[in-house]
C-alpha cells in the first residue's frame, strides 16, 4: 500500500482528532499519527468536562469563531447521534471592575449577546451555593455550558475512519522534513509522505517545531472535586458552570455535579509551574490542595472539607493566552496548531475546520488573523520586556 497522502495530521488529540475528521469528510487522502492513545493521561483534552462559553471576556473577536464553534458542535452531535455540548449556563463572577465581568459585558454587548447581570443578594437567592461578597456581581451566560472532551475526540476519530482516514495509534512521529516534494515523515521505523502536514502535538510541540522551544510552556494543572453538602443546589439544572476572579489570587474555574465525584473546580494556570512533556505528571501535593480546599471553603461554602478526588494535567502556555494557527514561516507545507493556552477546547470544532481549510486551501475564511506567527513573535518579545510573575486570567 502506498505511503503518499495528502495530507498527514501528528497528534490525534482535540485539534488534531477534529482536523482530521473535516479532512476525511472532504474526500481529502489523509492519514493520522498519535504517538499514544486518543484522550490519554499526558495529553490536554481527557477527563470529563471543559467550559464553553459565547460572551468571551479575553477578546471579543473570539466571538465570531465561537459562534461556528456551537454549529459545528451540534453537527457533530447529530452525526455521532451522542450528546457533547450540555448548555447550563455559565457565571462569570467578580467585582464590577475586574477583567471577568467588564470584559463579559463588552463581548456581549459589541455582539448582542444574551446576559444577565446579578448582584450579590440576587446570588444568594438564586443560586444558593455561591458565597459572594456585598461588592461582587456575576454576568449569566445562558448559553455557556460544557462539553465532554473524551467523547468528542473518540467521535471525531470514529467519524475519520469512517471516511477513509488511516489512523496510526501508538505510533510516534520522530522527524518531518519538507523538501521538493512535499513532506517525508519517520514515525516507528517506517516512512510517509504527504502533500502537507498539521502538527497539532500539545505539550510536544517544540520537538517538532523548534521554532517554538522558547515560548511553548507546558505547565502543570490541577483539579479536584467537592461532594456537596446538599446535591439539590449542585445540580446542572440549578447550577450552572463557573469563572471567579479572585483578584491577586488568580482566577477560578468550576463546573456542577455532573459525575459521581461532585462539583470539580481548579484554578487556571495553577502554580504556573513548567513541567517535562515526556515524563509523568507530577502528583497532587499538600499546596496544591491547600490552594482549592481554601476556594471551595470561601466559595462554595457547601463544600468546605468535602473534597473527594484530584487529580493533574497539564496546559501548553503561549505568550499572550492567544492561539497559534497558521503556517511555518517559509514552509507552507507545515501547519503548526498549538491553540490551547488553557483556554482551547470549546473551540475544538472551529479549529478542526480551520486546519483543513488550511491544508487544502492554503488559508480560511474564518477570522483567524489574531492567531499567526507574526502576532505570536510580537506577543513573545512583550512577554520578555515585560517579565512578571503575576498569575493570568482563565481562559
């Protein structure tokens, strides 16, 4: 059989899974690299739940993309016949002047989005297992919710398949090289060849593109799960997901009881603690959950004591939080995707589409122009004049 494609996607996570799904459907020859199973344990995109969310406080030229992002999620569910996106609402709690709730409101006002905006007794009447300072507001996003990351990259895989893709588990990519004609790939011994190729490897990503060895960051993430006191209040239909600016603190993030384990929450970025991508993630210790034993006690009072499961991940850090989504400069046969920075997935579906758009077409209709090299290097060289150790906001 052949070892000459189209197009070659390395990384089979949520980027990769969705890119090569669009590929396939599109009758485009394609094969697929995952160096170990889909949704694994090192990767960005296992366990249970991710937020998604339309009124984007980050940037509002999110929202565009945003809005293909919930199409393409409801098309995906009708073809796995499967449930991935649950709409429970999302709050986005803070003081009046904290970037959270200025910048919600900012999003859905430049787009017309539906919001709601609840003081601190609204709070407490409404939804009961929130604790709330007097001075403290939450913007209601009723159609953010959460999706199940686990479910929509196996469906998206099965989907590929389906359509002719080859998929290569358990088979890591070791070298890419463009040269005349096209792209010649070494992965487990054996040689591919393809027209183009998206790497979209996570955590991994350096070691293919070493153009990003100085501003890819893998980091460490950690969550953990509450049992509630009174599941009644935790429930989705009565809770919905969560972002909390705890100013100096950091930022916080939740989601309602929708597993066995109760009401899961952690703090984006973390410690900020840079982490190896080939070896284990480091186990949950004592700090880490002093850190979230704290929220929960202060912040869902409900919870306080109650913590039931933990566990760690990871995030790949980009300056600026912004995504990566174009071609390597100089090379247009290689499409780097690094578009998470923590705040990626609810996006899965919209990237997917972006990435063969690129690889087939050589460029999107879709707004995309915030997410290329250029834009990258000019947020790197920000970062360096304007080093700090403060912690960033959730994404």
């Amino acid at each position: 059989m052949s070892n000459q494609y189209d197009v070659a996607v390395i990384g089979l996570g949520a980027m990769g899974s969705a890119a090569i799904s669009f590929l396939a459907a599109r009758g485009v020859r394609v094969i697929g690299f995952e160096a170990a199973s889909p949704a694994h344990g090192l990767g960005s995109s296992h366990g249970d739940s991710r937020l998604i969310r339309l009124g984007y406080f980050e940037d509002p030229s999110y929202v565009p993309l945003l809005r293909r992002a919930y199409e393409n999620w409801r098309e995906l569910e009708s073809q796995l016949r499967e449930s991935i996106l649950h709409v429970t609402g999302v709050l986005q709690i803070g003081k009046t002047d904290s970037k959270i709730v200025t910048g919600t409101l900012a999003s859905c006002e430049l787009h017309n989005l539906a919001s709601e905006t609840l003081d601190a007794d609204q709070m407490r009447k409404r939804f009961p297992v929130f604790g709330l300072d007097d001075d403290e507001v939450a913007v209601l996003d009723p159609n953010g919710g959460w999706l199940k990351p686990e479910a929509a990259i196996w469906g998206y895989l099965r989907l590929a398949a389906a359509n002719g893709a080859k998929l290569h588990l358990g088979e890591k990519v070791d070298a890419i090289t463009p040269n005349d004609n096209g792209v010649n790939i070494s992965a487990g011994g054996q040689k591919y060849r393809a027209a183009r190729v998206i790497v979209a490897t996570g955590s991994w990503i350096s070691q293919l593109v070493p153009q990003l060895a100085d501003m890819a960051n893998p980091i460490r993430q950690v969550v953990a799960w509450y049992r509630p006191e009174n599941g009644f209040t935790t429930n989705p239909l009565r809770m919905p997901a969560f972002l909390r600016d705890e100013n100096d603190a950091g930022s916080f993030f939740g989601f309602p009881e929708i597993g066995p384990d109760g009401v899961k929450i952690g703090r984006h970025a973390h410690f900020m603690e840079s982490i190896d991508p080939d070896q284990p993630n480091p186990a949950v210790n004592d700090r880490d959950r002093a850190l979230l034993d704290d929220f929960a006690a202060r912040r869902l009072p409900g919870m306080k004591g109650m913590r039931v499961n933990e566990t760690t991940c990871r995030y790949t850090m980009l300056p600026g939080e912004d995504f990566l989504l174009d071609h390597l400069p100089g090379e247009s046969r290689v499409i780097v995707a690094s578009p998470c920075s923590g705040h990626g997935f609810k996006f899965t579906s919209v990237i997917g589409e972006i990435l063969a758009d690129l690889a087939t077409k050589g460029g999107t209709d879709l707004p995309v122009d915030a997410f290329k090299f250029d834009r990258l290097l000019a947020a790197a060289e920000k970062a360096k004049a304007n080093k700090t150790d403060g912690l960033v906001l959730p994404r």
